[in-house]
C-alpha cells in the first residue's frame, strides 16, 4: 500500500529531522496547539458549569454538568466519521484539517463571550471541528512515508505532540481560567487554535501534493491510489477492514478505563488521597512540579528550533507564528511557575495527577519510538495486550493502595504514591495502543476509506467516554456495597481479561492483515 510521493514533497523533506520528513513535525505542531485548546477548554468546561453565578461560572449541579461533559466528549469523537468521509469524498485530508480548525477557533472564540447561546454554540462548533480535523491529520500522518516500517515510530512521535499540547492545555487554560477568569482561559484556548491553524495553513506546501485531493470515488479505477489497493483482492481489504474494527473494539475497554481518570480517579485523587505537603515534602514538590513544567518545554523548544533549522528559509510565516505562540507560551509558564513558587500553600490539587499522564508521555515516547523501530515485539495485537495488561495493572496498584479504606467512607487519606503509579501504568499502556492503533488504522486501510476508517477508529473513544463516564459514575455505590478497591478491581480485570483474548486472537488477526506488520 504504498503511496507515490510527489517531487515537491520529496524537495521539501529531504533533510531528515530525528530521521522523519520535516513535514511530521508541521502536522506535530499543528496538532498540538489543537490539542491544547481541546485539552485545555475540556479541563475548565466542568469547573465553569459548576462554580457559582457569583463567581462567573453557571451554578449547575455536579450531575447536570457532568451530563453535559459526557455528551460532549462522546460527540466530539463520533464526528470524526462525518469528517473522514468527508474528506474522503470531497474535500481532501489537508482542506478538511484546515476547515476544521477554523471552525474549532470560533467555536473557542463563541465559548469566551460566555452567554448561553454561545456556549452552546461554541461546543456545537467544537464538535464539528474537532470531526474534520482529528481523523485527518491523523491520516496524513501516515500519507508522509511511502514505507510502512517508519509509521509505528511516527505515530509516536505525533502522539507526543498531542500530548505536550494536552499537557500545556490542562496546565495554562486550566490556571489562567481559575485564576484569572473563565473567559480568558477560553480565549487563550482560542488563540492557539488559531496560531495553530495558521502554522499550519502557511507551511502546507511542504506536504507537495499529500492530502490535497479528494480519493472521489469508490470504485477503483482512475486514481494513483486506486492503481495500487486494486491489486489487491476484496477479501484482503475486506479482512483487513475486518481487523482495524477488531483493534477499535478492543481499545474501546482501552479508554473506557483510562478515562476515569478525568472522573472517578480526580474523585478518588480530591477525597481520598493526602494531598497536603508540609516542610521539605512541599519544597520538594514545588522543585518537581517546576522541572515537570519545565521538562517538556525544553523538549519541545528543542524540536521547534530543529524544525526552524530545515525548514525556515522556505516557510518562515509559518515558522514565524509559531515562534509567537512559544515566546507567549513560555511567557505564561514563567509567570506562573513564579507565581506558584512564592505561594504559601502547599496542597496538591486534585487535577494536578491528570497532568501526570501527558508528562509520562513525552518522557517516555521518544524511547517506545525507538523501541518499535527495533522490531522486538513486531504484532499489533500483542502490543494492544500489553497495552491493556498494562492498564490493568495500574488499577490493580489502585485497589491495592486503597485496600485500606473501609467501606462506604466517603474521605480518605491514602498516600499519592498510589495515583502517580497507577498513571506511569496507564500511560505506558497508551503507547502500546493509542499511536499503534493509528499507525495501524493508516497501514490497514485501502487509500480510498482512510479518512472513514479514521473515523470509526475514534468512534470507539464516543462509546467508550460515554460508557467510562456512566461506569465512574457508579464509585460510590460500589464503594458503599462492596468497597473502593472492588470499583478498582472491575478496571484491573475488565482491561487484562480483554488483552488475554487479544493474546487468543493474535494468530487469527496477523493472518487477516495479510502481510502488514
Ligand atoms: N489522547 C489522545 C488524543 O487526544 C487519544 C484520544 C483517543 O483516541 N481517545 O488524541
């Protein structure tokens, strides 16, 4: 399935940068400022519904804005669908990006002003958006190499990307929105969806002619892609369409666990860990808490300049908005690392672990991206096991630490050692599943259906935020009947008994890809 890249594209991409084209790193960055507004408004949405009239926020009730979250988040990933299709059939990979991301900015842009109609707007923008950009820059990813061996280890790198964006979403929008005002974390999330998209818009001929056109049709006859998937039998394209639903199945126990980390593990981080630091232990902590914020700027920094190195004489607009918003970014950091150092109190927060999962994977990416190249573990399926055994396992340290909590209480006050565990698990977990599963979704799919296929890949992640969200929902009457390390303990085996039938099922799965590794 590989594709024919065009002289332009080879022009651009000759100079390599970490052994990848240049062009991966527009779509990293391009990605990353999405994911910081997406990351970033998300981290805010359910604090801004909940906290009272009087302190700008809209009064609801836990449940009702948390109602409001779980259909947001599951919609935003049942888009993606319509937007591959799209993209698919008429638009193009790189102009649906492009769309996408404007809409997404006047969606954050409709969320500052804050009124009903416009929040409700500002979403419906969001959702939209997010549908058009998501499952195809993901795809175009993979259109970047004309070789599958390099994909696994690109779609790492990209998934760094969307990490070091969720990491300064969460910590900047999410500060700036409690402490300045909400409307100005919606805003900053705006600002770089916007830089973001005008990155991206100014270096786009550096892809050449990738994801400009629309595939058009679906029968195979009169496209560059068509010539190579048409030698290929129905029933290899059928198996192999068989497997990318087969992976996204699985995945959907993937998430279903991993998202409660955004519920009932900020539930169990707020009431039932010890969150208070006192003498050394607060010092301590204000020193990790600033290389943790500090770490992963100077890695992307780093991969800026490099990207600034090979490609500014041909794209410095481009180049040049995204300095901008890194001067503004590190601006802010400062100011709040600052700010946070002189600061007296010395109590975690309790959304402070979520940060935690996006740092482990920029720590921990750059070495997964090595690890694959180096064809240790060469099958999908076994890697999605991992992934999942992995996850479990997390939540078995989870219904361990919390073994002491008797039953029904409704605080507690266990050691931080336990989250920060749990989350090093979840997250090497992800690596083994999430840039994977993309990287098989572009390898698996005929040319023609790769942006739908993209599609149903992030489908999984609607049902399975929307079942996780429903699941978490149950923490405290599981704890009340039985006791908070059985809620963890339906987390622990749910996770490893899925990875154990993929484990089953490898033989059967490698066979039906058909010689795609
Ligand atoms: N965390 C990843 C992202 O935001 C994966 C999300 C998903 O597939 N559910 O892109």
């Amino acid at each position: 399935m590989s594709q024919i890249l065009d002289q332009k594209f080879i022009e651009h991409n000759r100079q390599l940068i970490l052994d990848h084209p240049p062009s991966l790193f527009v779509l990293f960055f391009t990605e990353m400022w999405e994911r910081f507004s997406y990351y970033g408004m998300r981290a805010l949405l359910v604090l801004f519904l909940t906290s009272a009239i009087i302190d700008g926020g809209w009064g609801w009730s836990r449940a009702d804005a948390l109602e409001l979250y779980a259909m947001y988040t599951g919609l935003v990933y049942l888009t993606p669908i319509l937007g591959g299709f799209i993209a698919d059939k008429i638009l193009g990979y790189r102009y649906s990006v492009a769309l996408g991301a404007l809409i997404m900015t006047l969606g954050h842009a409709f969320m500052a002003v804050e009124t009903t109609t416009f929040v409700y707007l500002g979403l419906f923008a969001l959702i939209i958006g997010n549908g058009l950009f998501k499952p195809n820059i993901s795809s175009i990813v993979g259109q970047l190499y004309d070789t599958e061996e390099k994909k696994d280890a690109a779609y790492t790198i990209f998934y760094m990307g969307i990490n070091a964006g969720a990491f300064l979403g969460i910590l900047l929008c999410g500060y700036i929105g409690e402490k300045v005002g909400w409307s100005y974390g919606f805003g900053l999330a705006g600002i770089f969806m916007f830089f973001g998209m005008l990155q991206f818009w100014f270096a786009q001929e550096i892809l050449g002619k990738i994801g400009l056109k629309p595939t058009g049709k679906f029968d195979l006859s009169d496209t560059d892609e068509a010539k190579e998937v048409v030698e290929e039998s129905p029933k290899v394209v059928r198996d192999r369409l068989t497997v990318i639903t087969v992976f996204a199945f699985f995945t959907i126990f993937f998430w279903w666990a991993f998202e409660q980390a955004g519920g009932s593990m900020t539930i169990f981080a707020g009431d039932y860990t010890d969150r208070s630091l006192e003498g050394n232990g607060a010092m301590l902590f204000k020193v990790f808490n600033t290389v943790l914020t500090i770490f992963p700027m100077l890695v992307i920094t780093w991969v800026l300049f490099k990207l600034f190195k090979v490609t500014f004489s041909n794209f410095a607009t481009s180049n040049s908005f995204l300095a901008l918003s890194f001067i503004i970014i590190w601006g802010i950091v400062l100011w709040m690392l600052f700010r946070e150092f002189s600061a007296s109190n010395t109590e975690v927060t309790a959304s402070w672990f979520g940060i935690l999962n996006s740092f482990f994977i920029i720590a921990f990416a750059p070495l997964f991206s090595k690890f694959w190249e180096k064809k240790i573990i060469t099958s999908g399926p076994i890697k999605f096991a991992i992934g999942l055994i992995l996850l479990g396992i997390g939540f078995g340290i989870l219904a361990f630490g919390s073994a002491s909590i008797p039953q029904g209480a409704k605080v507690a006050s266990v050691s931080m050692i336990w989250l920060v565990l749990a989350y090093l698990f979840h997250t090497l977990g992800e690596l083994c599943i999430s840039p994977v599963g993309l990287s098989y979704v572009s390898k698996l799919a005929p040319a023609r259906l790769v942006g739908l296929m993209f599609g149903i890949w992030f489908a999984s992640s609607a049902v399975a935020n929307f079942a996780g969200g429903i699941t978490g929902s149950y923490i405290d009457k599981i704890t009340e009947t039985y006791s908070m390390s059985v809620f963890f303990l339906i987390f622990t085996l749910i996770p490893i008994g899925a990875g154990l039938v993929l484990i089953v099922l490898n033989g059967t799965l490698k066979r039906m890809m058909h010689g795609v590794e």
